[in-house]
C-alpha cells in the first residue's frame, strides 16, 4: 500500500472544505491559526477571521484582534451566514513586514437576502503575530 493511501480521513470537519474560499481542506487552511498558530502573512489571517466569522468563532476573532481596537465583546448573529470571501487586494503584509492592507469583499446571507460587506483592513504585527488593527468601509 503506498504511503498515505487510506489515509484520507472522512471526518465531516477536518475533511470539510476551508470556509475561506482557499480550495484546501479546513484542516491543512485556516484550523492551525484557530488551534493557536500564528498565520505567516496578513492575507493568512484575514484568511482565518473570515472562517472565524463563518464558523462562529468570536473567541478567535478577539485573539487576532490588536489590543488597542479590540472590543470588550463580539456578539456574532447567528442568522448571518458568511458565504464568501473574495480578496481584492493585498499590499504587504508579507513574512518581512510589520504592517499591511487587505481589500475584501465578504458575501454572507441574512434571512435569505444576500448582502457583501466591503472593506480595506489594516493589519499589524503585535508580540510578532499578525493582528488585525482596524478597517475602513467604502
Ligand atoms: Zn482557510
């Protein structure tokens, strides 16, 4: 049997297709940041808030938050369905750097209606891990 045959595991949430829009299995995307690694560029963890969102997960959403902008609290609603996330554009943000831009679109569904939430996120490094900072909506 050749290595990794049988290997592929079937389980509905490490299988599952990352929230993200990346093509790659949730489990090999966005689930290391969400257990505790820190994602390696400011796309990365745009990447992991935008599956935060659609999975429910506020918890992660405070954690990757910088300390000056975080909210006390995040109430997610639970009838708003994240859908898509859509990258319009990165400006740095990369392994050297200490701060970048990421332009998005991310489409959710509310009561049936489907919405796009636009926005140009500043991102920054605090104790060496990308944060997100704050954002501006056009
Ligand atoms: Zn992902």
């Amino acid at each position: 049997m050749g290595k990794g045959a049988g290997r592929r595991r079937a389980n509905a949430t490490t299988g599952r297709v990352c929230p993200c829009g990346s093509g790659r299995a949730y489990a090999d995307c966005c689930a290391p940041a969400h257990a505790g690694d820190a994602p390696a560029t400011a796309e990365a963890l745009m990447r992991s808030r935008f599956s935060a969102f659609a999975l429910g997960d506020s918890g992660y959403l405070l954690r990757s938050w910088h300390s000056s902008t975080r909210p006390a609290a995040l109430e997610l609603d639970p009838g708003q369905r994240w859908t898509r996330l859509e990258i319009v554009r990165t400006e740095r943000g990369g392994l050297l750097d200490a701060a970048g831009t990421v332009s998005f679109h991310a489409h959710y569904r509310h009561g049936g209606r489907p919405g796009t939430v636009t926005e140009h996120s500043r991102f920054v490094r605090e104790d060496g891990r990308w944060v997100y900072l704050d954002g501006d909506q056009p």
